[in-house]
C-alpha cells in the first residue's frame, strides 16, 4: 500500500477494506513465476492476518521477535493463532538480539538475549537465528539497499544468509 500513499499518509481502514485490498493483492496481481513470496506483517492476530491465512495458500510462516518477554508475548499469541488456523510455522527469530558497539567490539545485550530462542524450544517449533542490532541494517534498509545487497559478504548479510539457508534446508517445499 504504501508505494500508493504519500509518506506520511496513513491508511485508515477498517478491517472488511483491508481484507477487501488483501484479496485483491492476491487474486488480482500478476505475480509471474515466483519460488518464494515474502508478505511482512505487523504484530498481532487481526482481521489482515487471518484474512490472509484463510485466503491464500501459506507454505509457511515466520514469526520475528525481539528477545524481551514483553514482544515474546505478541510472538506467543501468533503461534497459538496459526496453530489454530493449521498454518504451519517454520520458527523463531531473534531480531535486534544484541549489539556489538563499533569503537569497542564489546557486545551488549540491550533487550536481552535468547528470549526468542527459549520460546521457539518451549513452544516445540525450531529456532532459525538471530539478527544483531546493527545501525547498517537500519540504514541501508531506509535506502532501499538492504544489506544484502549493499554489503553482501559483511557479517550482517551473514546473519540473514543462515536464517534463510536453514528455512530452505528444513523446508523443502520452499525451495526454489
């Protein structure tokens, strides 16, 4: 939506529109041959994500947390809604997990560490990595050059590259 919208305009719909763009996205859209299909959601358990996991042919899904208990609740709720609507989850990553300050290399711990490790193991589902709190990630994602593509080989990349082979490797209908 957001390529139709101004910058700072907000999308004020409630949820039978939503719903309504989504089936529309999907049913509507001319995706061509595609191996893989990434749609990034927002936390929670609302009408979009049900809408789309009632809709659409879901291989799988990947739950995105950062390691404090008060995300991994949000994170818990979601598992227990796809459980329930029989979508299968691929696992658990850490997001932000620490922080390794550049003039230093010492690592900090900022939201704390292994939270999303220990809910994907209490949760029987497998733990896919976990993603350093890096201001590169931030700043070439604002530029629309993701480090994967802006430093492909850096540490960074790295960490994305193993979530990413893991899901292909434990996933074998998902591989392209």
């Amino acid at each position: 939506m957001g390529s139709m919208l101004t910058q700072d305009q907000a999308v004020v719909w409630r949820g039978p529109m939503a719903t309504s763009a989504l089936r529309q996205l999907l049913r509507e859209t001319d995706w061509g041959d595609l191996d893989i299909l990434v749609v990034d959601l927002p936390p929670g358990t609302g009408d979009i994500h049900i809408s789309l996991f009632q809709q659409a042919v879901v291989d799988g899904v990947i739950i995105v947390s950062t390691p404090q208990d008060l995300a991994l609740i949000d994170a818990k709720k979601a598992i227990d809604m796809l459980r329930r609507l029989s979508v299968p989850l691929l696992g658990l990553v850490e997001n932000m997990s620490y922080f390794i300050a550049p003039d230093t290399g010492n690592r900090y711990d900022i939201f704390g560490h292994g939270g999303a490790e220990t809910a994907a193991s209490t949760q029987k589902m497998a733990f896919l990595g976990a993603v350093p709190l890096v201001m590169s990630i931030r700043e070439t994602s604002d530029t629309g050059q993701p480090v994967m593509i802006s430093n492909p080989t850096g540490p960074e990349a790295e960490a994305f590259r193993a979530i990413a082979t893991k899901i292909l490797a434990d996933t074998p209908k998902l591989r392209p």
